[in-house]
C-alpha cells in the first residue's frame, strides 16, 4: 500500500516536484518532505503518503500484540529502505 501511494505520487509530480520518504535513524520516525509547484498538491500528496503508513503501521502492530496475548514473539523489523 505505501509504496503505491508513493508511486502515484510520483508520478503525478513528474515534471511539477518532486519527493523524498525515508527512515530517520535511529529513530522511528519516517520523514515525508513534497515540493511542488502548487502548494495544495503538495500538501494533499504528503498528507495521502503519511495517512497510508500511519495505517500500515497500525495494522502490523495490531496483528503483533494480537499475537503477543499467546505467545513470545521475537521481532524484526529491517530498514523501510531497498
């Protein structure tokens, strides 16, 4: 799901801005910045790019405590970079 929202973004940027979403370490923070030359779509592309990780974190998490009610869980997570 991000990285389609994050594609569409691009790709309605192509020519008009441009985008950059990236891990802040050793936070957990994830920065999303969006130029363009209207501020509206800026603001609408950054705020669809944040609401989509909000929700896939959210439901990861959930389904990970969901299982902690059961069992030990040992947890990975690798960098959200590729």
């Amino acid at each position: 799901m991000i990285v389609q929202v994050i594609r569409d973004a691009e790709e309605r940027l192509k020519g008009r801005g441009r985008l950059l979403v990236r891990l802040l370490e050793p936070s957990t923070k994830i920065r999303v910045m969006v130029e363009a030359d209207e501020k509206r779509l800026a603001d609408t592309l950054a705020r669809r790019i944040a609401e989509a990780i909000k929700k896939t974190m959210s439901r990861l998490f959930r389904s990970v405590f969901w299982q902690l009610r059961d069992s030990y869980v040992f947890l990975y997570f690798p960098s959200l970079r590729e």
